[in-house]
C-alpha cells in the first residue's frame, strides 16, 4: 500500500455493514505503554469499524516499569465514542486469562496495535489463537530495530508478523527497512501514518502554563519531551543548547520525562556546562493532566534523535498545539514538519542543531507563523477520515480474502 493521502472528510460507514475489530494495545487510563497512540488509533478507527480494545490491569511487573506506582492514572479520560468497547483484564502473571479472552473476544478481525518485548507471550498467545479461529490478523510494528540495540526484539517481532495477513508501519522509510530486515514481501506491508492527536487536552494560556510549572513566562523555552532514552538526542540537545545559551540570555531548555537510564552523566554535563539555572528539569512519567502545560508553556519542541525506526507521538502532539518543531532526518520525524528542510537537521550532528535553533530564535515570530501553515498541511493530510478509511480498506480486503 502506498501512503496515505486523502482529503479531510467526513467518512460515513453504517453500523450495520461495519466490521468488528480485536485490538490489543496500551489503553488509557493505562499508565504504561503508548496510551496516547492507542488511544488515538482506537478512537479513530472506531469512526468507521466497531473496536473491541482488549487492555491490562497490570501491564508489567513492577520491576520492568520502576518510577510508577499505580498501574492506572485516574487523570487520564477513558476512551470515547460510539463504535468502542473497552476491557481492561489481563495481567502479566495469567497466561490462562489470555487465552480465555482471545478465544472470546467478538471480532471479524484480530489487530495487534502494540506491543514490546515483555509482552511478546500475551501478543504471540492473542495471533495464535485469533489464527486458529480463522480471523485474519493485522500486527503493528512501531520500531523496526530496536531503539538500544538488541536481537531479542527483532525475533520477537519475526515472529509476530510471521503469520499476520498485514503488518503496518508508520513511515514509508520504515516500510522499505521492514521488508529488508524482516525479508516480508511487498503486498504484505502497509504504509498508514500514525496521524495527529486531535482529541489531546487543550492547552492553557503561556502564562498561566508557566505558572503552573513555576518557569518565569517572560523567559522562551525550547522543550524536549517523553521518556529520555539513548536515542532521544538528549546530550546532543544540551550541547547544541550550551552553544547558543550566551547569544540568547532569554531563552531556557525544559526536559520532562521519566529517563529509562543513569541521568547522572545528563546532570553532571549540564553542571559542567554552566547550565543549571537555564536547564529547567522535570524528570519522572508526567501525568496526564500536566502534559499541555510543557506545550502551552514552549515555544519550540526538538526532536534531535540519534536513530529512529518509527514516528513519534510527541510530534504528533505538537501538531494538535501548533508547535513548531525541529527534528532530526530520522526514520518519520521529517513527516511531522512536510519534510521542510529550515525544520530537519541530521542526526548525531550538534552544529547544525545549534544552527537551527538559533535560526528559529532569531526570527521566531515569522517561523511561527510559517510552521502554522505546514501544521495545517500535515493535520490534513493525517486527520483521522484519511487514518480511518486507509485502516477500512486494509480490513475489508483482509476479511475479504479469507471469506
């Protein structure tokens, strides 16, 4: 399949010739995993199909998933609309519950949403079964390699896709890499984007934002948000930060997210940089509610990853804010910006990160104003009608093919 490109309308399917769709994922309120893309894929397909989202009530064991409490975040609104259903059932520790619900779950089709290596047992029982009761199967891949390395997810992900009907990247790069690395054939892969969060909580006036995190709003803050990973680019941002700081007295770097590694050698560079009054750390998962306070409080979101097989759901929700965004040239982030080059910078490459960013700085106005124009493009382009009728299709034809 080739990329998605349809015009922004409304998409009227009848409830009475609408498939059922199985989808197993990372549901809010779920505070582990990808909540906030199953959340939008699930809302946006159940436009168009009825969705059954199969979820947990403990997703890991404590030990995988350290810094949250509760397996659950009250801030986060359940899902919403007409054609959805919800469960939140399985466990990590109950093999028996998983075969039990995928033997019973109602559905025409079985889509493996998401997934990661801890959970390759509950995803492989979940394909296996719906294979054995002739559903045809639909497997998601999000990263084509693994973000650090390692073989163990890229068998886990052979073997997942081994028996599905279709699997679905998000970038038309990671469609290229997956049929290379995982040797599928070309009829057997789908290019559907992620699309933009349109449903995200609105974000509130800049000043009552910065108040809320308790940064002066007279300052401008450049912001790097989500989990803080190897790959993220992080180091690479406060070196391209600590090349510009002395040009630019009123600007600050905000870094919020809960870091999957040592943040020691993060703090220890920032103090040798001189930084530790304009770093500005909120480090730990951010609840749902804080989340539009760092859009609504930023004035440039960077995404300077080193690698990346997939597309990011920061982006996406920088979209739904009117963010302007600088990214690396890695794996979909180009897709985020139109593919403009005056956003794109290559990756592991400080100098021209410092050099975009000083360019947004110096006429910060006016690339506001133009990147207004790119968000709308690509929020056309990726709304949910386009998403949900690329996603119709793929089922029709899969459920038409197996008969």
């Amino acid at each position: 399949m080739g990329s998605v490109n349809a015009p922004e309308s409304t998409l009227t399917v009848t409830y009475a010739n609408r498939p059922r769709i199985a989808m197993l994922g990372a549901f809010p309120p779920q505070a582990q995993g990808i909540q906030e893309y199953c959340r939008e894929v699930a809302e946006t397909l159940a436009t168009v199909v009825d969705v059954h989202a199969v979820g947990f009530r403990r997703m890991y064991p404590s030990f995988l998933f350290p810094g949250i409490r509760d397996a659950m975040d009250p801030a986060k609104p359940p899902l919403r609309g007409a054609g959805l259903e919800t469960e939140h059932r399985l466990t990590w520790y109950n093999p028996g519950g998983w075969v039990f619900r995928a033997a019973r779950v109602p559905c025409d089709l079985f889509h493996l949403q998401w997934w990661s290596l801890p959970l390759l047992p509950v995803s492989a029982v979940f394909s296996e079964t719906m294979r054995l009761r002739r559903k045809p199967v639909v497997v998601t891949v999000h990263n084509v390699l693994p973000h650090e390395g390692g073989r163990g997810l890229s068998w886990a992900g052979r073997v997942l896709c081994r028996h599905a009907g279709r699997v679905v990247v998000h970038g038309e790069a990671n469609r290229r890499q997956l049929m290379e690395h995982y040797a599928l054939p070309e009829d057997r892969v789908a290019h559907i984007p992620m699309g933009f969060a349109g449903n995200t909580m609105p974000a509130p006036p800049r000043d009552e934002a910065c108040t809320a995190l308790a940064l002066p709003a007279e300052r401008c803050y450049l912001l790097s948000f989500g989990t803080i990973r190897p790959y993220k680019g992080v180091m690479d941002l406060i070196e391209a930060f600590a090349s510009i700081e002395r040009d630019w007295p009123g600007v600050d770097l905000v870094i919020a997210g809960k870091p999957w590694e040592d943040w020691a050698p993060y703090a220890e560079r920032i103090k040798t940089l001189g930084l530790t009054r304009r770093v500005h750390c909120f480090l730990g998962y951010q609840p749902e509610d804080r989340v539009p306070l760092f859009y609504g409080a930023a004035s440039l979101l960077v995404l300077p990853y080193t690698h990346f097989d997939a597309q990011s759901a920061v982006g996406a929700q920088a979209l739904a804010y009117d963010l302007p965004m600088v990214v690396s040239s890695a794996g979909g982030l180009p897709e985020w910006v139109d593919h403009a080059p005056e956003w794109i910078v290559p990756p592991n490459n400080v100098p021209a990160l410092a050099k975009a960013l000083g360019a947004f700085l110096h006429a910060r106005e006016e690339r506001r104003k133009a990147f207004r124009a790119i968000a709308r493009r690509v929020r056309k382009r990726l709304s949910r009608p386009a998403i949900a009728q690329a996603y119709l299709a793929l089922y029709r034809s899969l459920i038409h093919e197996r008969g």
